[in-house]
C-alpha cells in the first residue's frame, strides 16, 4: 500500500534498504514469488519505480502489478475476503503485534526534516553531479506559490542551459517534487524565484537528492 509515498521514502537508508531486500530475494528465495500488488500508487511512484526496478530481476518484474486507487475487484480475485483486510475489501480485522493498523504503521516512518529558508527575490543552489545521476527534490512554500526551474552547465561558470524550465508551482497546496536524470556530467542549478512577487517573501522548505541521498552542505557547489 503506496499511499502517502513521497519522495522522502526513496532516499537514504529506505533505499538501501530496498536494494539489500531485493538483492537477498533473488539470491535465495528465487521462483518463489507469485504475485506482488501495488495499490494507491501515486504519480510520485512512476518516479521511485524507474530507480527500483533497475534492481529487480526481470522474471520478478513480470510478477508485479501496479494499481491505482481502484483496486479492491482487483484485489478480491485472486485473495478470499477473510484474508483480505477490512480496509482493502476484505472482511478480515488484521491488527498487527505491536503496531496498528497497516496505515499507522506506515506512518511511523520517520523521514528527513525538510530545509527552511525565506526567499524575497530568489534562491539556487548549484550541485556537481556525475552523468547519470538521479536529481530528486521535493518542497513546498506557506501561503503563496514560487517558481522554480533546473538549469546544467558544462563548468561551473559557463552559460546555463534549461533541463526543466521555470514554472510557476502552486507548492502553498502540497508538497511539489520530481526527479532529473543527469545526461551528461556537470554542474546542474536548481532555482526557485520569486521575482516576480519579490514584495511579498515566500517561506520554503526543501529537499534536494542525489541517487537517493539527501544534499547537505558538503555537496553544494554554490548557493
């Protein structure tokens, strides 16, 4: 059950984690899956699956299914109503030890506070990062949207050119995240501007991503 993913449960040690668990699947449980069902997939999902399913062997692959919201028909052929939980479709009131409901126990996760920073006309931050890297961020602003675009130069202070360009993003209504893969070798910028509303300061808090790995200080090039 996928719901809530965001793109702090992709990086770090949930990653690594995911890796060891599927490295030790293949190399000694092999044949032995039959089916794994993926329910309340959210758009972010697409984004964590073309990282995860690098690492999942292809006969594995086959057996996986990804579903939406709508799954519980789904879900109901292939599983008997008494060992399918109330909150799937299913008749059963599956309390695990020592947790709660499926939902609470998936809420204990515990992620990475997200940076704070107020922005009056814009903020960057510029990353070395090696060809083929995944770039991920999330983040979001208090009462007001920002712009935000990711830009790639060859050196560090060579002409920019747009890998995604500015767009205005309504991140006062939820969280906005995605993810870049890096084509080439470089210095990338990511920047979220308010120039256009630099009278009224936005308060932002982020996240910024290297192959899961969360940027600190050590990473960034320039700010």
């Amino acid at each position: 059950d996928l719901a809530g993913l965001n793109m702090g449960h992709l990086i770090g040690p949930n990653f690594h984690m995911m890796k060891v668990f599927g490295d030790c699947d293949s190399n000694y449980y092999p044949e032995t899956l039959r089916r794994v069902y993926f329910i309340n997939t959210p758009s972010i999902f697409s984004i964590g699956w073309k990282m995860a399913k690098k690492m999942i062997d292809p006969a594995t692959l086959d057996k996986m299914v990804i579903l939406g919201s709508n799954f519980k028909d789904e879900l109901r052929k292939v599983i008997p109503p008494e060992c399918l939980p109330i909150e799937y479709g299913g008749t059963l009131d599956y309390r695990p030890l020592g947790g709660g409901s499926l939902k609470e126990i998936k809420a204990q996760v515990q992620l990475p506070k997200l940076y704070r920073i107020d922005v009056s006309y814009n903020f960057s931050m510029t990353l070395f990062v090696n060809k083929g890297t995944n770039i991920g961020w999330q983040f979001r602003t208090k009462f007001y949207d920002i712009s935000f675009g990711v830009f790639y130069s060859q050196t560090e202070d060579g002409d920019r050119t747009a890998v995604l360009p500015m767009k205005r993003e309504e991140s006062h209504k939820g969280l906005i995240e995605g993810l870049e893969n890096a084509e080439n070798e470089g210095y990338y910028t990511l920047v979220w501007d308010n120039s256009y509303s630099w009278s009224r300061g936005k308060q932002l808090k982020y996240l910024v991503f290297l192959d899961g790995k969360v940027v600190d200080d050590t990473d960034v090039v320039s700010q």
